[in-house]
C-alpha cells in the first residue's frame, strides 16, 4: 500500500514508519521536522495548516496514519487551547483532507485516556477526536480504525518516552521522585511491539471501523517497576513517593463510567403545550390575515 504517517517524526509515528519500510509499503510521512529518516518520503507540515495538509494528501495514499499532536498529558493541563487546537482541529483537517481526496483507510492514534475521567484536556482532545472520526465514517462513509494506546516505551530518546526519561534520570542523580503512592498500574508495550501490531492493522479487515486497545502484558505497579530499575541498574537509587500528585492520571484502569449528572429545572408555574399550539396557531392565521 501506498502509506502516510502523520507525525512520523515523533516517538511512536517513527517505528511505526519503520515498521511498514520493513513490511515492503510505500511509505511517506508528514512532520514539522524530520530526524530520522531519507528527505525523499518527508514533507514538511503543519497540521494546523489546512491548506498544505491538503497538498500532502493530495498525493493519493490507500491509508493515512494520524500520530501528529499534543502527547503530554501533564502538559495539557496547563495549555488548554493548545492542546484542544492540535489535537481537535489538526484531526479534523486530515480527517476532511481524506475524505476529499477518497482515501480509503484512516487510523487515529488515541489514548487510554480516551475511557477515563482521567487525563485532564489530553483526554477530552483524545475522546472529542474519535467522536468526530465516527461522525465522519457515518456521514461520508471514511473507513477508519481508532487505537487507543497504553504505556509505550523503548530505547530511543523522545520527550514523550516516560520510561527512558524516567530511567535516564535516575542513573544520572541516583533517584527516583514519583508523584503517586506506587500502586498504580500499568500495562507496558515496547514500541516496536506496538508499530508492528499498528502495521498489522492495516491487511485485516476485523478492524476495520473497530477501536482499538492495544497494551502489553507486562502489568506492574509503578513501585515495582521503580524497584526493577533499580535491580538491574545496579545502582543505589533512591525512591521517594510524594503520593500527592498524580491527580491527572488513572491508577489501576482506564475504564470509567461517570455520565454527568443534569438538575431538571421545571416551569411553575408553566405554559400548557394545548395553550403553547393554541398561541402559536392564532399567530399563524394573524399572519395569513395580514
């Protein structure tokens, strides 16, 4: 298949670019900047830029991968506007730059957080952009695929890498500082693992307008995570647990059902719906009169 990856600059976007080089696709990717691979398959975007996402698109691609955005969730919930602006309207000019140019497959890089009342405005950019990519499929009938990704890790330095930053900082100052009490869960997946499985996606038809959750299986507590770290460091690190913050984040799973709860306000005293017909035909016959 002919292939673009959106944000495929990024910690995630670029194995999975790698993972379809090795799968033999053509393979192209869109970014504001390019670290890691031949200018030949890169374009230069911005995907606030309607009119040059467009221009790229226009390429004519069988799929098109969106991992482009705002990935902090602990930054987001300080920069609002921003995060809601690349991750909201940056989806809705691929997603309509796709519909106009007829691609025929659409997978969204989304988040955990999607099924949360966790995660602060990452959360709701996340869940607001799959509502619209659903809305998109039904109106103008763009196949889609949403994947909701867990806790990604590897090797390659990247500001979104949790687990390399973690660990490269408790090498470097001998310990380790976590905002939560240690319980937390978390289900973690090596990137690699994940691009391939993204790549997957892409020849079966089971996921085809299907969402997606793909995590790993190795399932530890932060705690023992941090203490693993410090086994096989060899170092002396010192774990401290504020236990105090981590208010943004879901501690043993994402899944949560809380529906907002709306107060009934009610008229009284109130307008009788015959007496509401009644007004409303007397005004019709007053304007036919005229």
């Amino acid at each position: 298949m002919k292939v673009l990856v959106f944000g495929g600059n990024g910690f995630l976007g670029s194995y999975v670019v790698d993972e379809l080089m090795k799968q033999n696709h053509e393979v192209f990717f869109a970014d504001i900047q390019n670290d890691y691979f031949e200018d030949k398959i890169f374009f230069k975007c911005d995907i606030l830029d309607k009119d040059k996402v467009k221009e790229v698109i226009s390429n004519k691609f069988d799929a098109v991968y969106n991992f482009a955005g705002f990935a902090s969730l602990d930054e987001s919930v300080n920069e609002p506007y921003q995060t809601l602006n690349l991750n909201i309207l940056g989806n809705i000019n691929i997603l309509e730059a796709c519909r106009l140019e007829a691609v025929k497959h659409y997978i969204y890089a989304s988040s955990a957080y999607a099924m949360s009342q966790k995660g602060s405005f990452y959360g709701v950019s996340k869940l607001s952009s799959e509502k619209i990519i659903e809305e998109y499929h039904k109106r103008f009938g763009l196949n889609f695929t949403i994947i909701r990704y867990g806790s990604v890790y590897s090797e390659r330095l990247s500001h979104n890498n949790y687990l390399y930053k973690l660990i490269n900082k408790a090498v470097k100052t001998h310990q380790i500082l976590h905002d939560g009490n240690g319980e937390e869960i978390r289900e973690y997946i090596h990137a690699s693992d994940a691009a391939r499985l993204s790549v997957q996606i892409l020849n079966d038809a089971n996921f085809l307008n299907e969402h997606v959750i793909l995590t790993g299986l190795e399932r530890m507590k932060r705690i023992e995570l941090f203490e693993m770290i410090r086994e096989i460091s060899g170092e002396k690190i010192d774990i401290k647990l504020l236990s105090d913050g981590y208010t943004h984040h879901y501690k043993l799973t994402p899944y949560q059902f809380q529906p907002s709860l709306s107060k009934k306000l009610i008229a009284n005293p109130f307008i009788d719906m015959g007496q509401g017909i009644l007004e409303i035909i007397k005004e019709i016959k007053k304007e036919t009169n005229e």
